[in-house]
C-alpha cells in the first residue's frame, strides 16, 4: 500500500543518468534537501553508444577515469563501407564507457554529496497547485517546490506537466558485439562513421574493453527501418557472425526552438527529456550534464525565494545551449544534404579540408562551440537555412 504521509523536500530530481545525477550532486552541495528518484536498480543496462566527449569529463568536476574502457583519437569516415579516409585528432576527442558503470558512478556522487537516493521506485503520478510539485509512487508521495524531470526521451513527466510537445524525435539501434582480437584490433583508439543514410543519419563503431559498440542513427519517420539498416552494417563491417551482448533500439529527442517550452511552475526538463541531443551527431550526454548545471543554479538561485526557476533555466538553455543545437542541425543538414546527393565529390573536399576536421575535433574537446565555427562561415550558415 502507498504510504500516505507526504516527505517535503527542496528539490526532487526523477531519474539518476548524466542530467539527473549531475543536477542533484550540486543542488545537495549547496545545502539543499534533494531527493532523487530512480526507477531502475543501477548499475542498469542503458541504450547508449558510450562514446563521452573529451568535453563532458571537465563539465562534470569529478574523475570517471575508473570507467573509462577507451579513447577515441581518430575518425574513420565511410560510404556504406567504402571510400574510407582517416582523420587524427592526435589528442582525446571521446571517452569510452559502458553507460551502466559510468552511470552508477555519478548517482554515487550525487549520494555522498547528501541526496537522498531512492532506486527501484517508479513515479505514478504528478500533482503541480500552489508552486509545488507533488509526485507518488508505490512506495511515497514527495512535494517540493522544484521539480526536475531527468526521466529520458521516454518519461512521462514532460507529458503530465504539458512540456516539451512537438519535439522533434529519431530513433537509433545499438548493438554491444563481442568482438574478435582482430577486430579489437581494427579499431583500437578509432571510430567508425558510416555515411550516406537519406535523408541524413549515419552508422558508427566505438571500441571498448573486449567489445565493440556498433549502431545506426537515422532521421525522424525512418525507425522501421533501423533494425535492417543496422545488420547491413554489421555485415559490411565483417561482424555479422559475432557474438552479440545486446541489441537495442531508442528515441533520440531534438529541441529546435527557444519557442518549445521546457520548463513551467516547478517543474524543470533537462537532458533527453527536454531533446537536448544535436542533430549532427545525435550525442546528448553533454548536453544532459550541462542542463543538469544550468537547472541546479537556477534552483540554487532562486530557493527559499519568490524567484522564478523555470524561467531562469530556460532562458539559460535558451542561451547557452539552444545556440550550439540550432547550428548542429544546420551542419547537419549540409553536411548530410551534400553526402547524399555528391556523395564522392563531398567525401573528397571533406577529406582534403583539415579546417572543418580540426574545428570539430575541437568542439568534441570544449575548445570550440558549434554555433561560433558555423559562424566563422556565414555563406555555409546561409545554404543551410535554405536547404
């Protein structure tokens, strides 16, 4: 039976990935009486290449050296396999991590920062009245007056407090192989990505410790698809015979527009949940830990105050990583638009042009934002927006 009694606290955080365990970590760190609710048991399984960027380990303030399976330093670009040209990076551009591990190790963070951490416990429904946010599950019933829902592109708090509608939404395949010593050996310090998918999306390796993450990203409205685009992948790669760990599909979310609303009342999305992943690689992870900073300051800044965390926080989404998602999709229109249709004229000038190979790498590292390298280009930024 539900417990009818209702435990108060500063802030409640639903789900403990990347988002939700970053956001409660600093919001216990200030003070703040912080729940954390968690619907699985970590270490749990969790859909996800694992490739970190070099960028996300200096945002997040603590080592995951100990999670660490890999290093990314270099990218092999294909055409359905073939075409293939290298590019180094010479320096970390990627971490590899199984996301069950790297997980569990910031949700243990955020629990020896002070929150308190319920795993194993679903909420059931959500009650918003009086600027307080009410949640119950089958274990409790919670209130506090900030609520962030870290919960994935799937949860179900954007749809009970009516945010995030319309966000635009792709789906993705991720398949952990087993892989043999060769094929370790192919891709040690490398990735994969595997182009020429209409309208845009792309195929990728990531290596790890005694595997290799393989998988297939495609554009909205092309999900029914994945699952064979993504064997034709592992055949081309010479992986079809492998031993296969997982296989697994999920949703990737993309907010498009300062105009899509991601926070109202007490009730603040962040990471998936609010479609922070860009659209030219649809990575997310940084995007999670840094709205998981930007939803705890504006918390922090606001508690214990007639202040209004909701419009704090999107604004600062709105200012500080809306920009680098709308360029992202600009590039990735551009870029894909021109693979597709010139497939060898653009895979020869994308080979042979170092600039935009090293301005990538940068960003991946946190050297460089998407929106300031589109910028440098105005004639690029302009073709895109009329593609």
């Amino acid at each position: 039976m539900t417990n009818t009694t209702t435990s108060h606290f500063d802030a409640i955080v639903v789900g403990g990935g990347p988002a939700g365990s970053t956001a409660a970590r600093r919001l216990a760190q200030s003070g703040a009486r912080t729940l954390l609710l968690e619907k699985a048991m970590h270490p749990r399984y969790k859909t996800c290449g694992g490739g970190i960027p070099a960028r996300t380990a200096s945002m997040l303030d603590l080592s995951i050296d100990s999670v660490v399976e890999g290093e990314v330093s270099a990218v092999e670009v294909t055409h359905f396999g073939r075409r293939g040209f290298v590019k180094q990076a010479h320096a970390p551009i990627a971490y590899m991590v199984m996301r069950d591990q790297f997980d569990q190790l910031l949700l243990h963070a955020a629990e020896e920062a002070g929150v308190e951490v319920h795993e194993a416990e679903a909420v059931t429904s959500l009650e918003s009245e009086a600027g307080r946010a009410t949640l119950r599950s089958d274990r409790g019933c919670y209130s506090a007056p900030y609520l962030l829902a870290a919960d994935g592109a799937t949860g179900p708090i954007a749809r009970w407090a009516g945010l995030g509608q319309g966000i635009a939404k792709s789906a993705a395949y991720e398949i952990e192989i087993e892989a043999p010593a060769a094929a370790l050996d192919r891709w040690q310090g490398r990735a994969n990505v595997d182009v020429g998918y209409k309208p845009w999306g792309y195929g990728w390796v990531f290596p790890k410790q005694g595997r290799l993450s393989v998988g297939v990203v495609l554009s909205p409205g092309r999900g029914g698809s994945i699952r064979r685009w993504s064997e034709e992948y592992l055949t081309r790669l010479g992986l079809d015979g492998a031993t296969v760990g997982s296989a697994t599909g999920h949703p990737i979310r993309y907010r498009r527009s300062n105009k899509e609303r991601i926070a109202q009342g007490p009730v603040l999305l962040l990471g998936d949940a609010a479609g922070l992943a860009d659209e030219f690689t649809a990575e997310g992870i940084a995007y999670a830990v840094h709205s998981g900073i930007l939803a705890a300051g504006a918390v922090i800044a606001t508690l214990g105050s007639d202040g209004e965390a909701a419009t704090t926080y999107q604004r600062a989404v709105n200012d500080e990583i809306q920009p680098e998602l709308n360029a992202a999709r600009a590039i990735s229109r551009l870029y894909y638009w021109c693979i597709s249709t010139w497939a060898r004229l653009a895979l020869s000038v994308s080979q042979r042009i170092d600039y935009f190979w090293r301005a990538f790498f940068r960003i991946m590292r946190g050297e460089a934002r998407y929106d300031t390298e589109l910028g440098r280009w105005p004639g690029l930024a302009w073709t895109a927006k009329v593609l």
